[in-house]
C-alpha cells in the first residue's frame, strides 16, 4: 500500500485512510492507492464493507490542481471513481472539512455518505475554468434532479451539509463522524450494494425550460465560458445514458482546462495564496492583537472597524465629536444590519458583535490599542495631526496605520517615535466587504509589522498585498495610467460610451468613465491640482475632466458626469449636454477626432497598465507580477477568468504588449516611455511568470 492511502481493519470493516497534507487532494499518488484498495479489499472475504476516510483538516479538497499543467497521469479520476462504484462491497465516505470537486466526485462513486454537520460540500470547478471531470456533471443530476445540479455545477459554490443531506448528497449527518460511519457501515455490511441508475436522468423540464436556464447562467458568466460548458454538460445528464454522458464530460473537462481562462483562473487561485507569502516576510511573526482603534468614523473608518468586529477584535471608533462618533456607530450597526438582512450573520451575533464597539469624541481609547488605524480625511496636514496625537496617546509599542490611498506615509509620521512600527493599511471602499489591503511597508517598518497586518487581513478573510511607496501605491497607481490613457482616447474621438463598452465587453464589471462617475469626479480634480507642480512639463494634459468638473457636475451625485443619471437611479445615460462640452474642447484643439476599434481600446488600456506595472516592478514597489494582478482582481474588478493584467499580457505575448506601448509612446513620447523592463521581456516574448518565483 502507498504512504497516502492505508488500509486498517475493524472487524469486518475496512478503512481506507487518505492522507496527504494539506487538503488529501486526489493526485496521482492517492488516485494509485484507492486504485489497488479496491481490487483488494474486493478480493478480502474477511471484509463486507469499505469506509473511505481521511486523516488531518478535511475529506478530499479536489484534484491536484499542480497536476493539471502536466498530462494527466494514470489512473484517471473518473475512472478511479467508476472502479469504486463497481465495487462488490459497499463503500461508505466519511465526509469532514471541504468536501470539493473531485472529492465530492470520489464521494459520488462510493455507495453511501455520511457527514459530519459542519461539512462544506461542492463543485468548484467552474471557479477553475474547468468543469466537474470526475462525473459530477452525471452523477450529482442523478441523485438531486435538474434545479440542484445546475446551481452546485454552474457557480461552484459550496453548500453547508444539512442542505446537501436535503437534496440526497449525503445519507447522514453524524457528530461522531468516525463511530456513527463505523455502525453504519457494520449496518450495510453484507447487503446488496446499492449502484447508480446509468439511464438518462429524469426531469420535468422542457427544452425551453433548457434554453432560458442557459440564457441565465450565461449572462451571470460574463464572459467567462466555464459555466456555460458546464451547464451544458449537466443538461445532457438528462438526455444521455451515463457511459455517454461521461464521455461529454472528459472531453470538455481536457479541452477547457487547455483554455486560457482556466490556466487564468488556476494562476489566480494559487497568486492568492502566493501574495501572502512576501520574501519581505519571511521570518516575521505576527504580533498578536486584541484591541484596534480606528481614528476616522466615516464610510472608510466605519467600514473597517466593521471589518475587525467581524474578525473578532475588539474596536474603538474616534471621532471629532459626540454626533460624529453616534453617527459612526450607526454606520457600523447599518453594515452589520445589512448582513443580516442578507443572511450573512444571525440577530444573536449581530448584537454580540456591536457589544464589542465603543466609541468615542477623544483619544482616550487609544491608550490601550494594540493597532491603531487612521482612516481620515485624505490630506497630509490632516494626517499629521492625528499622528502627532498619536504619539502621544498610543502606547509606544503601538503599531500604528494609515488608510491612505495615495500619499507617502512618512510625510505625515515623520515626528512619530519606533517608526518601525509604522505601516499602511489601505482598506477599499466598503471595507467591510471588500477583500483586498494594501500593506504598506515603510523604509522603516519592521517585518513584524507587515506580518500583524497580514495576520490581521487573514482573520478578516481579505487578502493582503504588499506594497512599497509611491503615489497610488500599487493599485491606484497603475488605475491613475488607465484613467489618463481613458481620457486621452475620449479627447482623442472615441465616445465614453465605446470605451465602457469595450471594457465592460473585456469583463470589467464597469468602464473607467462610469467608475469615475460613480467615485465622484471632484477627487480626480483635487489630485490633478495637488500633481501640478510635479507634473512633467511634456505630459499631455486633457482639460475635459477639469472643465466638467468646473460646470458643477461631479458624476452619479450630482447627477450629471460623463454621462446623466435619472432621479434615484444609477443607469448612466448620454448626456448631449458633456458631449457638447467635449466637442466644443476637440474644436478648440483644432482636433480631427478619429474612430478606434474595441479591440484597440482594449489593447491600449492594457498596454498602459502593464507598463505601469512594469515600473512598479523596477522600482521594487511589487515584488512580483502576482502581487499585481491580485490587487488589480481583488480591488479593481479585473476579470479573474483573465488573471490580471500581467497573466493577460503572457496570454496575449508580452511582445505583443511591447509592440503596443511602443505605439503609444512614438504617437506621444511626451505622455508615455515604454519601461525598460517591458523592453526587456517583449523583445524576447519571455513571460511575466517567469517572475514569480
Ligand atoms: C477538481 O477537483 C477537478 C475534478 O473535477 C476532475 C479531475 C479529473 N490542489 O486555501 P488554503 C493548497 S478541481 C493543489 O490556503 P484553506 C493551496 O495551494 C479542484 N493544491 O487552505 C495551499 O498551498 P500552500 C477542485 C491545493 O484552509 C494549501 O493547499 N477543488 C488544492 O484556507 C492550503 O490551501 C478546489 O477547487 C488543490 N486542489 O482552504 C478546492 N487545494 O500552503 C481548492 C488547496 O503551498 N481549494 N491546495 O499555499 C480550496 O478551495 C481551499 O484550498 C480549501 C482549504 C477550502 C480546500
């Protein structure tokens, strides 16, 4: 028998033991072993029942998604699955932890499951850019009808194991997972093995049914083809016999998990566990915290102090006076209401969870923080006050942080003693639900520091990036290059409406002008002011933002932006009113506007970021192009089926990317310079994963 998988005898039962860290995925060594159990425990006459277990964390987590890069290596799951099914005695899997993918798919072809109640249990791999290739698309219609099968397939998220045990997934909740499956199995062992129905399952759906189904998963796809092959396959579980089913479903499973999007989406999956793992930290440990103050109840400041009540710390808000300080409260006791209004978060802990906040009109609280975050006003002097009170006010050893999202943190903590416990925590807006921080690591922060930040976002479940400094950071940084290179093609001829449309078509959730609208165009103004003096002298400059700003139109709350909005409605409509204003700014230029493809917006707003990205690199703000795509997906809405931006730019050819910034800096050498190090890779069309590490 292998090292993962074993075999132990109770009786006339065997268990089977998966074992292998850290989640029993099912690669080729597993897959081997289960391989050679069944034949023989088959051939065991001293054995009437099977009982698949696993040891550690969770039941099988899924396929090894390393393997998928690789051929696939015998033996193959679903054959593996169809050999456990044909068993001659009954198997019975034990189901703990996170019962996913091909875990569930293992799960399938034993004859009974039993779970333990706090089980996840569910089919990912759309998540993946794959589907279930294992037979969940056959088997799990089989057993739940049409209605289940399609929601577990198509957006892959997991069900708690009561449901599942409700819709026929699981035959038994235990408490006592490993006595309850050991009686249960003693209870089926000898009987009749119980084997799936190989005819076409059965259904009351009409093909129109079908087809309005298909219409709704792909619209909620946005793009991303995953979901739509998937329901696809799931639909032919009630039109094929089971052997011809399961063909439909290997041959999808190999050809998507070639596609670009699914090599995108496993890149995403394992850059978000990467960015938590920095060289800057290595060696670092985390320093524990119970209490944090957060300096600042507006949206930001009460979002995050959210946030940590949601992650169990306890949180003081400060604010400037009594009323701003109630009214923070309310905005932290209105997220948490909206969560359960949403059934995110019981009565009972709601009210636990806000009996954790005090707040309060001076920095007493902060005495005894162990962190405290500044979320107020975006201004440097501002910034320094509250950090010169801090001095005072914290403890010395403190860790104290900033939610800015632009500017230098030593600018404003210079006259702070330990700088070394002095970081960046930039928070996205509404924290409370926003996964990505930025942590920001000083010249002076100890790595220490930058871990207890890390630790901290773990317990919020958000994912942290680290970042060095610059002006935006990594994120908002590369967002200031798109939104220049945006207002450069709307300047140039393009409507705004074409450019949020190529972009929406790209998989942005939205374009860049009903973003600006939305955020409210009056900070966009304010930065451009605070930049003038800096600002290279050669650098084109499009007054169209400025001039509508100056007309008293600031986007969605003003109702008029780059586009008009009705009374209480956030639909962006064309507004003849800005596009008069911007004609009238091309005539006075003396511009000819000219027409662009979709494909060329697309291409050169991309193009613009990597470029970006690719100083950010040099410059040692990131520290790899993972860092990079997971704050531009995790805080931009960058589709995960494309990776971010630096995967785009391998899927796309880097020499491709090079070609198009080399464009775009000939036409205006003033306004862009193509980095060296996009230079470097483009010309020899190497990778940006080359990079990672
Ligand atoms: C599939 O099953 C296809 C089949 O239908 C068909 C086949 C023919 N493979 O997330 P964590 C690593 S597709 C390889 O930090 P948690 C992960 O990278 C698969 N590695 O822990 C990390 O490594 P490191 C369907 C995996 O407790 C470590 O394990 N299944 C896999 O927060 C710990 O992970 C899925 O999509 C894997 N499958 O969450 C499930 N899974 O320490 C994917 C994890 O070096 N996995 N690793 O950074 C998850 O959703 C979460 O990992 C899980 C645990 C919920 C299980």
């Amino acid at each position: 028998m292998s090292d993962v998988v074993t075999i132990t005898r109770e009786g006339n039962v065997a268990i089977v033991t998966v074992d292998n860290p850290p989640v029993n995925a099912v690669g080729q060594a597993v897959r081997q072993g289960l391989w050679d159990a069944v034949p023989e425990l088959d051939g065991d006459d001293g054995v009437e029942a099977v009982i698949l277990a696993c040891a550690g964390r969770t039941f099988i987590a899924g396929a090894d998604i390393r393997e998928f890069d690789g051929g696939a290596m015998e033996p193959w799951l679903p054959d593996l699955v169809e050999r456990i099914h044909a068993a001659k005695k009954p198997w019975i899997a034990a189901l703990f932890g996170t019962v996913l993918g091909g875990g569930l798919e293992t799960a399938l072809g034993c004859h009974y499951r039993i779970a333990h109640p706090a089980t996840k249990i569910g089919l990912p791999e759309v998540s993946l850019g794959i589907l279930p290739g294992a037979g969940g698309t056959q088997r799990t219609p089989r057993i739940t009808g049409a209605a289940a099968a399609v929601k577990l397939v198509t957006t892959g998220a997991p069900i708690g194991a009561q449901e599942a045990e409700k819709i026929g997934l699981v035959d038994r909740l235990a408490e006592d997972l490993a006595a309850e499956a050991l009686a249960f199995a003693r209870d089926v062992a000898g009987r009749d093995v119980p084997r799936l129905d190989p005819a076409p399952a059965q259904t009351d759906l009409t093909p129109a049914d079908w087809d309005e189904l298909r219409t709704e998963v792909e619209k909620k796809a946005r793009g991303q083809i995953s979901p739509v092959r998937a329901f696809d396959a799931v639909r032919a579980a009630f039109e094929l016999p089971l052997d011809e089913g399961m063909k439909l479903e290997r041959a999808t499973f190999l050809e998507l998990k070639e596609t670009d999007q699914s090599k995108a989406l496993r890149h995403a999956f394992f850059a978000e566990r990467a960015v938590a793992k920095p060289a800057a930290l290595k060696g670092a440990t985390p320093r524990d915290l119970d209490k944090i103050a957060v300096i600042g109840g507006g949206l930001m400041g009460s979002g995050i102090a959210t946030a940590a009540l949601n992650a169990g710390y306890d949180v003081a808000i400060v604010e400037q006076s009594a009323d701003a300080a109630t009214a923070a409260q309310d905005r932290v006791a209105g997220n948490l209401a909206s969560a359960v209004k949403r059934g995110k978060l019981s009565e009972a802990v709601r009210d636990a969870t806000l009996a954790r906040l005090t707040t309060a009109a001076d920095f007493g609280p902060v005495s005894d923080a162990d962190l405290v975050i500044e979320a107020v006003f975006e201004e440097t002097e501002v910034k320094r006050s509250v950090f010169d009170r801090l001095a005072a006010a914290a403890p010395r050893d403190a860790i104290l942080a900033t939610n800015t999202s632009y500017i230098d943190p030593t600018k404003f903590t210079a006259q702070v003693p330990n700088p070394e416990r002095i970081m960046g925590l930039h928070f996205f807006s509404p924290a409370h639900i926003m996964r990505l921080v930025e942590v920001v690591k000083t010249p002076a922060t100890h790595p220490d520091v930058l871990a207890t930040g890390f630790a901290m976002a773990k317990k919020m479940r958000k994912v942290a990036v680290l970042s060095g400094i610059c002006d935006g950071f990594i994120g908002n940084r590369i967002l200031g290059a798109y939104g220049r290179m945006a207002g450069y093609l709307l300047e140039d001829g393009a409507s705004a409406q074409q450019i949020d449309g190529a972009m929406k078509a790209f998989g942005m959730p939205m374009g860049p002008f009903e973003m600006f609208d939305m955020a409210g165009l009056q900070i966009g103004y304010a930065n451009r002011k605070r930049e003038a003096a800096t600002r290279p002298a050669d650098q084109r400059y499009s007054r169209i933002p400025d001039l509508i700003v100056e007309q008293g139109w600031t986007g969605q709350k003003t109702r008029q932006g780059y586009y008009r909005y009705e009374e209480g409605s956030r639909a962006a409509l064309p507004s003849p009113e800005t596009d008069a204003l911007i004609a009238t700014e091309r005539a006075h230029l003396g511009m000819t506007p000219r027409s662009f493809t979709d494909e060329e917006i697309v291409a050169t707003l991309h193009a613009v970021q990597v470029n970006e990205a690719c100083k950010i690199l040099a410059e040692k703000i990131a520290e790899r192009p993972l860092d990079i795509d997971v704050v531009k997906m995790m805080g931009y809405g960058y589709p995960r089926w494309r990776g971010g931006p630096m995967q785009e730019a391998d899927a796309r050819g880097t020499d491709r990317v090079l070609a198009t910034m080399q464009g775009i800096a000939a036409a205006d050498p003033g306004s862009w310079q193509v980095s060296p190090l996009l230079s470097d890779l483009g010309s020899a069309a190497r990778p940006f994963a080359g990079l990672n590490g």
